[in-house]
C-alpha cells in the first residue's frame, strides 16, 4: 500500500513538474512573439520609400496620446503623413489633428486660437501659423497630407483640439 502511494505522488509529482515545464515554455514563446512585433511596428512608423519621400505612420486612440513625439527628417524632404484614429469615440468628444506650427509659434496662443475656431475644425480661419495640418478625425478614421519639410531646425506639432496640446505634442526635427 505505502508502494503504490509513493508511486502515485511520484507520478503526480512528475506530470505536474512537466506540465508546468511546458507552461512556461509557451510563455516564453508569447512574450518573445510581442517583443518583436513591437520592434517591427516602431520601425515601421517612419520609412523613407524609393522616391524618398518619408512615410510617416501618425496614430493616435480614444485617450490624448500621439505614437511618435520625434519626427527627424531632412530640409526639403516630401513627407507623406497618414493620421490614424484607432479609437472608437466620436470627433465631437475625442477628436485629433497634427498641425505643424511655424518657428516663433507658440503653442499654447496657437490651441487657445484654435480652441475657438470650432466651426472650421479647430484651425483659425485664414492662419499663418502653421505649415502644415490634417482635418480633425473621430474614432475608425484615417487621412493622409503630404509636406514638404521647411528648413533646417525644430518646429512643434501638436494636436488642435480644445484641451490636448499639453500632452498631444511633438517635435519635427528638421537636419
Ligand atoms: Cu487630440
């Protein structure tokens, strides 16, 4: 009897043990799995194509937050950027722009402007200020622009709509 119950708890012991060898195994092999798809997706944001026009992959979901906050291109470069809303909120509650501002803009005269040009998607109407902007898009929407970069220096990008500049912003860097 004392046999046969020590080989029960052996046997436990051991399909226990290679199980849990075996769970461990498959996360192991999760985690390495989302490591490199996170690797693959940041290089992927930027890409200089054939043309060499730099394709920049702008995202942005229902919560204030821009995936890139650096963008390095050179002067004079064509830059096609694809904003992307992958959030379900609507334009009205959570809307998102990029708007390049000029040199000497500053960001926070610029959003309070903006905050008040709601009838033409908070960009004043006739501005200066910017280089470039796409339109305001709600959640499930995507638009591209193309631009050319200005000349060589760093100018600020953010988000127009009212309350998400202070933390949607970014910096266009130009070499
Ligand atoms: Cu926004």
């Amino acid at each position: 009897m004392k046999y046969i119950l020590t080989a029960i708890v052996c046997i436990t012991l051991l399909v226990s043990c290679g199980e849990s060898k075996e769970e461990k195994a498959t996360l192991k092999t999760k985690t390495t799995t989302v490591k490199k798809s996170k690797v693959v997706a940041k290089k992927e944001m930027v890409v200089v194509d054939a043309d060499g026009v730099v394709n920049v992959n702008m995202i942005t979901a229902d919560r204030m937050w821009f995936n890139l906050k650096k963008i390095t291109v050179k002067a004079g470069q064509k830059i096609k950027l694809t904003l992307t809303h992958t959030g379900k909120l609507p334009k009205s509650v959570m809307g998102h722009n990029v708007v390049f501002l000029k040199q000497g803009v500053t960001t926070s005269a610029f959003a309070s402007e903006a905050a008040a040009a709601r009838d033409n998607d908070y960009i004043p109407e006739g501005t200066t200020a910017v280089i470039a902007y796409t339109k305001m898009l709600g959640g499930g929407e995507t638009t591209t622009i193309e631009f050319t970069a200005p000349a060589a220096g760093t100018y600020d990008y953010i988000c127009s709509f009212p309350g998400h500049y202070g933390i949607m912003k970014g910096k266009l860097i130009v070499a």
